[in-house]
C-alpha cells in the first residue's frame, strides 16, 4: 500500500478538495472487498481528515452494495460513491429503489455514479430528482458525456444537490452551468493543475481557466487512447510513480497508444 499512500499525498499536497478511493480508475471492478477495505483505510490514513475521502463501493446487487457500504461507513469514510448497476439493466424505478435502499443503510453522504458507456444503463434526470428527495443523497458524478444529462440533474434536483463531472473534458464547460467540481482521471497525472482550473474558474479568472484547459487537453484525451485506467497506470509508471501492473480482462497499451501517450506527457514536462 505505500504507492497508494505516496499517491494520495501527491494529491494533497497538490490542493485536491476530495479523494475518492476504489473508483474505476483504481480498478475497483477487480478488487476483493478486502482489497478495497485495504485501500480506503490506507487513503483514510495518509489523508488524516486533510479532505474528504470518498469510497467506492458500490456493486450491481443491491444487498452486495449495501453491505459494502455499511463496511465503509464503519471504517471511517466521508461519503460513498455508488456505480449505477451494471449488466442487470434496471428500469428507473429498480434504479430508483436501488439506490433509496442503499442510502437508508447508511448515515453518511452518497453520491450517484452514472457511467452508461459502463454500465449499459442509464440514470434519468428525473430518478436523480426523486433520489435528492432522500436527506443523505447529495450528489450526482455525471459521466455519460453529454452536457444535457448534467443540465437536467440540475435542473431538477433539489436546492443545494451538487453535481459533478464524470469526464475530463467536459469539466470546463459544465462549470459554467453550475457543475460544481470533477471527478477526475487525469487528476491522478497532473492534480494541481486540474486544481487550479477549478481555483481559477472560482475566482473569475476565465481566460487562466481557459488557458490551462486547452493545455491539458491533449493529455485527458490520451488517456483514454484505450480502457480506463490503462492508460493512467501507463502515465504513471512513465513518472516513475507506480509499477506499471494489470490485472486482467485489462492489459498493457499497445506500443503505438504508448508512444502517442508519452509525446502527451512530453508536451507537459511531465518525461523527458
């Protein structure tokens, strides 16, 4: 655990308002509940309530996710981030009744997950509305890639609901209609900078935003030359940050998405 823990200091020192352990890009989809304790506890530990940690636990059987939840409410974290259940293809109601269910087990915050190039199943504006009603449902990680989804939760949700990008580069533009941060892939490549377009846009200062933007977005299209996370684990052992390890169905990049990631990481000083 200690290149988690060196990792999670990374973002702290780099001015992040939140980590999120045991997320996709941790390849959470392939950890043993035990591995994912492991995780959180070492995050929560290296972290020592800087900002919030937030886990990732849930699962596609509600009774599953429930009970993952519960283990990371015990073990101290600030909230839970749930994933939309996959391959069952709920209708919304089953959506709806999913994550009620979970929510009502817990004491602490939940935050909606919706992913449907993940999931193959999509989280309705109008079920995220009806989940706000719920006192400890207070946030929505939007990522299906399409600015309306994330419009429409605002929309309709209830007063103070936060919603946040799912995806790289629709962080900046969403913002504007009040998307309120981004949970981030390429964060875990360059966190201040990510930091500082959010610093940026906060203070008014749109055109630095603008700036650093446009400068970054090379490298949050590199990283999905292929599957989340291959190539995040690829930048960051090119760093020198992490062994560059795998489990599968995921395997390393091929050579020529490589190259084109290192020439993205070159662009920024980040390899020589």
């Amino acid at each position: 655990m200690d290149a988690v823990a060196r990792l999670a200091e990374r973002q702290i020192a780099a001015g992040v308002q939140g980590v999120v352990a045991c997320g996709c890009t941790g390849e959470a989809a392939t950890m043993t509940a035990d591995e994912d304790r492991s995780v959180w506890k070492t995050v929560l530990k290296t972290v020592n309530g800087r900002v919030p940690v937030i886990a990732g636990a849930g699962s596609n059987s509600t009774r599953t996710a429930i009970e993952h939840a519960r283990e990371a409410e015990e073990d101290g974290v600030d909230a839970v981030m749930l994933i939309t259940p996959y391959y069952n293809k709920p209708t919304q109601e089953g959506l709806y009744q999913h994550y009620k269910a979970i929510a009502e087990a817990l004491t602490i915050p939940v935050m909606l997950y919706n992913v449907p190039g993940r999931t193959a199943c999509h989280l309705a504006p109008e079920t995220v509305a009806r989940l706000s009603e719920i006192d400890n449902v207070v946030a929505l990680k939007e990522a299906s890639g399409t600015v309306g989804a994330s419009a429409w939760a605002l929309k309709l949700a209830q007063p103070g609901f936060t919603v946040l990008s799912g995806d790289d580069p629709m962080f900046l533009p969403l913002a504007t209609i009040g998307v309120r941060g981004v949970v981030s892939v390429a964060s875990n490549v360059v966190p201040g900078e990510m930091a500082a377009i959010w610093r940026h846009f906060e203070a008014g200062e749109l055109e630095k935003a603008r700036e650093l933007y446009f400068r970054l977005l090379p490298l949050t299209q590199a990283l999905f030359y292929e599957t989340n996370p291959i190539p995040v684990k690829a930048a960051l052992a090119m760093m020198g940050l992490i062994e560059e390890e795998y489990r599968l169905p995921l395997t390393p990049m091929t050579a020529v998405n490589r190259e084109k990631l290192a020439g993205a990481l070159r662009e920024l000083d980040l390899v020589s």
